[in-house]
C-alpha cells in the first residue's frame, strides 16, 4: 500500500507530475495540507496577508479619510462625466426610434448649455401634461423603464412618463390592464355551446384533426375574439387533443397575444381615451 506523500497517512490512490502520491486529485484537498493552510491563515487577511483581521481603530479610520481627501471627484467633474453619459436628442432618435416617435423631447430652455431633456407627463390633467402643453424633466430610471416598454421584444407599452407620484396615483391609465368599458359578454348561452361542442366532437368521432388521437377539446377555424358570429358554426370547427389545441391551433397569427394586439388596434385605444375623457 502507498501512503500519501503530503502527510495524513492515509493510502494514496493518485500519483501527480511531479512523482509525488496523494490521496486525492488535488493535493490542497489533502487533509494535511488543508490543516497547514488554516493554520497559516489564522490572524491574517485573505487578500493581504500579514495584516491582522479586526475592526479599525478611529486613528486609523482619520488616517484613511485624510489620505482620500482630494481623491473624490468635484461637483463639476461630476457633471462633465454625467454629460459624457446623456444621450442628446438626436442620438436618441437614431437608437430608439420607436421611442421617439411616441414620446415627445425637447431641450430645457431654462438650461440651453446642459442640453436637458424634457417629456410630456402622461396624466392629462396635470399641467406637465401635453394636452396641456407643458413639460418636466424625467430622471434616468424613468427614461430606462419607458425605453424598454417600447423597444424591447417582451415590452408591454407600459411605464408610462409622470412627473409626481401624484400624478401616477391619479392616473386613469396606471395599471390599467383591459378596456374598462369593454362588453364581455358572450354571443352564446353556456347550453348552446355544450350542443355544438358535442355536436363537433361526435362528427369527427373523437378523432383528434391534427395527430389522430382522442379528442377533448374543439378548435375554432375562425377565432372567436375576432368573428364572434361563427362562434357556434360546425363547419368552421373540428375536434382536436388538448396538446394540439396549444401547440398547433393556437400558435403564430392565431395566438393568443396576436389575436390580443388585433383587437387592441388603435380605433379602440381612441375610444378608450375620448372615452376617459367625458368621465
């Protein structure tokens, strides 16, 4: 039996480059050798060794301040760096330019030099608001959380441009998920959709349309959200599994997220809006 070379006495089962056995792949998971680096750490700091762990003392702690003092940028270097971070307008259009075309900018006049940009607050009874033609100065988070609700893939059209949380709070549009003035009401009876169901699924024999296998569910040909009138119309209707249901009946132009953005078109964003407005 061999022992191990790097002292724990224990049966070594690797051998290394260097000639020398251990009982583990890396000698520094030895026990010996992990024993020999505790102890050699023990009142030392990790990243400067020789240096002994603990609290500082207030001597020491004046020593540092006094030694950082005139390190700390100035207040005009700190401006100089905060211009060389903003974006100007132009630049803005030319990255963003879905963000440009919704969202309104313009320069501070009050500050020319600094080139400060301002936008609309969304509620429209505030007087930053552009229906009534003013304008605040929006912080760089807001403008980040805006950007992405317009630009990114996932965005939601969402995080909308206030100037208080005043006007966030009183907003009709905050958080607002769904038209509230929409009939949701359905073209059919609850017993009437069962007898066509029914009616579909026995026509096709239980046969799935798409793979072959049992049916459960029934699929619409035209989607209901846009052509409620043949809701209940077996010839625009076969029977399919609940998989295929998903994944191939309710997929690309006829998912459910397209088929929402269809209905939201524009003409119904404006009655929202003329809608809110009489309220």
């Amino acid at each position: 039996m061999i022992i191990c070379d790097y002292g724990c006495g224990q049966e070594a089962n690797y051998q290394f480059k260097n000639g020398k056995w251990c009982c583990s792949e890396n000698c520094r998971s030895c026990p010996a050798t992990r024993k020999k680096i505790s102890e050699s750490n023990k009142g030392q700091n990790a990243w400067n060794k020789g240096k002994t762990i603990g609290p500082c003392s207030e001597k020491i702690k004046t020593k540092i301040s006094k030694s950082l003092k005139g390190i700390s940028f100035s207040k005009d270097h700190k401006k100089k760096i905060s211009k060389g971070k903003k974006l100007i307008i132009k630049q803005i259009k030319e990255k963003y330019p879905t963000f440009s075309k919704i969202e309104e900018m313009r320069y501070n006049p009050d500050k020319p030099e600094e080139k400060e940009i301002q936008v609309h607050c969304k509620n429209h009874n505030c007087k930053n608001s552009k229906e009534k033609e003013g304008w605040f100065t929006p912080t760089g988070h807001q403008f980040d959380g805006r950007r992405r609700a317009l630009e990114d893939k996932n965005g939601n059209d969402g995080t909308y441009l206030y100037c208080s949380q005043y006007c966030k709070d009183t907003c009709p549009l905050y958080r607002l998920r769904s038209d509230p003035y929409k009939d949701n009401s359905l073209p059919y009876t609850y017993t009437e959709y069962q007898t066509f169901r029914t009616f579909v699924l026995e026509r096709d024999k239980y046969i799935c349309q798409f793979c072959g296998k049992q049916a459960t569910h029934v699929h619409h040909e035209r989607p209901q959200k846009l052509e409620p009138f043949f809701s209940l119309d077996p010839d625009y209707a076969w029977s399919c599994c609940e998989k295929c249901h998903y994944e191939k009946g309710h997929k690309d132009e006829c998912s459910t997220g397209n088929l929402a953005k269809i209905v939201c078109s524009v003409e119904s964003q404006k009655f929202l809006s003329e809608s809110i407005k009489v309220i």
